[in-house]
C-alpha cells in the first residue's frame, strides 16, 4: 500500500500590513499560524507576568535589574 503525503504551505496572510512601524517596515506575523502561537505564548507570558508580544518588533526600556521585566521608577 502506497500513501501521498502532500505538503500544503500556509498561505493565509492575514495579518499582514496590520503592525507597520514607523520606517514603514511591515512587523505584523506573516501567516494565521504565528498569530495563533503568539496568542497561546501571551496567556503564558501573562501567567508568569512576563512581556507580551504583538508584533516582530521591539521596544526598549530600562528594567531594574537584569533578572526582571519590570521597568525603572521614573523620577
């Protein structure tokens, strides 16, 4: 017996266009699949009170210490 394994690409791309940065750089998730991995990695970011993600982008700031995610106090 003989089975076809066939390979299908995501071509969903939904996402794109939706997160563009200031230089016009395209930071949105390129397919459903990434969207949908990021949203199960948030709900685990937010039990550990780690950062969330939403795009392929970055934003900067100065943390307290080198073992946290939470910012300095101003002032």
């Amino acid at each position: 017996m003989t089975h076809k394994i066939t390979c299908r690409v995501n071509r969903d791309h939904s996402s794109k266009g939706q997160k563009i940065d200031a230089d016009g750089r395209d930071l949105s998730f390129p397919n459903a699949e990434e969207v949908f991995v990021i949203q199960m990695t948030n709900q685990v970011a937010a039990r550990l009170g780690e950062d969330r993600r939403s795009n392929y982008g970055r934003s900067y700031y100065p943390t307290r210490g080198v073992l946290t995610t939470k910012r300095t106090k101003k002032g």
